[in-house]
C-alpha cells in the first residue's frame, strides 16, 4: 500500500483542478493506496509570503513541521493545479519555496546539491486555457515540464512519474470528461 499525498492549488473547490484531484484520488483508494489531499487555499497551516534572515538555515516553525511531516511520510505526491502565467499558482511556489528546505530536501556536499527525498516519485496534473497543439508547438508544455522535472522534483531527489498538462480546459468544458476518464485510467 502506498501513501499518497495530493496537493491541490485551486482558489475554487468547485474547479475542474479538484474534479482531477477527486477522481485521482477515488482510483488509488479502489486500488488500496492511503490518499490524503492537501488543499493548500483552504488548509489551516496558511504560510505567509517566504522570508527569511538565512536561506541556509532556516528555523522550521510548526507550519513547516506540519507540510514536512505529511511529505516525509508520503510515497507518492501528487501536484494538481491550473497553468497560470507559464506556470503555477504563486501559492504552490510559496509552498516550495518553505517546505523544500536546505536539510530537509535536498543539502550540498563538496559544493554540489544532492536531493534528500530520494524515496518520492512525483505526479503532476495541470490544465491549460490554451489549446494541446498550440503549447507542444511553442514549447510551453515542454518548458513547464522540465522546470518541474529538473529544478524541482530531481533536485530534491525524487523521480517524475508523469507530467499530465491538459489542453482547452476553459469555460467551455467540453472535453473536460474526457480528461477524467482518462486520469481514471492512469
Ligand atoms: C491568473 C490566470 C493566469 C492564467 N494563465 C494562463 C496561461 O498562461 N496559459 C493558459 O493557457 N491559460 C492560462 N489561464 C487559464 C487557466 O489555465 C484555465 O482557466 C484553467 O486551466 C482551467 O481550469 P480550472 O477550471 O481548474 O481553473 C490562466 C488563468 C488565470 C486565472
């Protein structure tokens, strides 16, 4: 059995990010994996804009201790957020900007960063308004993909299991069913 933590970044509990959360979570249950989902908006640890007197040795508060314990005792995380400005919402990156801490997540040795959650592998669920096409011909989808692969998740270690970057998810909704079908698949 293994634990999966979601972390969702979505304003909106009614948005089609916790629709992919949702049905994400409700297979790996039907399979027997333990889930939890963080819903960063809404969780009661809020963590303030990053700041800190020493990037190298930050104190852990207990908002730190708090995201950290849940991320040490995960096997699997799992990131679902909608594509906002070539990236994701600025609450995600607050939340690797504290909880990937030096010590914690990765740390140097001879100079060189080595990555400390070396038992994690990472999923990554996100929509686009832009349609599929239009960001594998210009390269966005391929960009957000190896930002997160490089600079993060192998950076502190853990391995990528899959970057799934959904097209033309806007108002309309049209092919939003589709989608969950196929996440129910994964
Ligand atoms: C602040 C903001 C920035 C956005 N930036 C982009 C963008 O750079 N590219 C894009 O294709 N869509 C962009 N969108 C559209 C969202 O990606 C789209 O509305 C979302 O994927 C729909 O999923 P949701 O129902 O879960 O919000 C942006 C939306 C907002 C609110």
């Amino acid at each position: 059995m293994k634990n999966i933590l979601i972390i969702v970044a979505h304003p909106k509990k009614d948005s089609f990010s916790f629709a992919m959360a949702n049905t994400y979570m409700e297979s790996a249950q039907n399979r027997g994996e333990n889930v939890e989902v963080l819903d960063l908006y809404r969780d009661e640890h809020q963590q303030p804009f990053f700041t800190y007197d020493d990037a190298n040795a930050l104190s852990t508060d207990t908002c730190m201790q708090y995201y950290q314990d849940k991320i040490s005792k995960a096997d699997e995380l799992v990131f679902v957020f909608p594509y906002w400005w070539g990236s994701f919402p600025a609450i995600l990156k607050n939340f690797f900007d504290w909880n990937l801490s030096k010590d914690f997540a990765f740390k140097y040795v001879n100079s060189r960063p080595k990555g400390l959650l070396t038992d994690k592998t990472v999923k990554i669920f996100t929509t686009t308004g832009a349609p599929k096409f239009i960001y594998t011909i210009t390269g966005a989808n391929r960009r957000l993909k190896n930002m997160i692969k490089e600079q993060i998740v192998e950076f502190c270690g853990m391995k990528l299991d899959g970057c799934h970057i959904y097209g033309s998810v806007d108002t309309s909704k049209s092919n939003t069913d589709k989608i969950l079908e196929t996440i129910k698949a994964l």
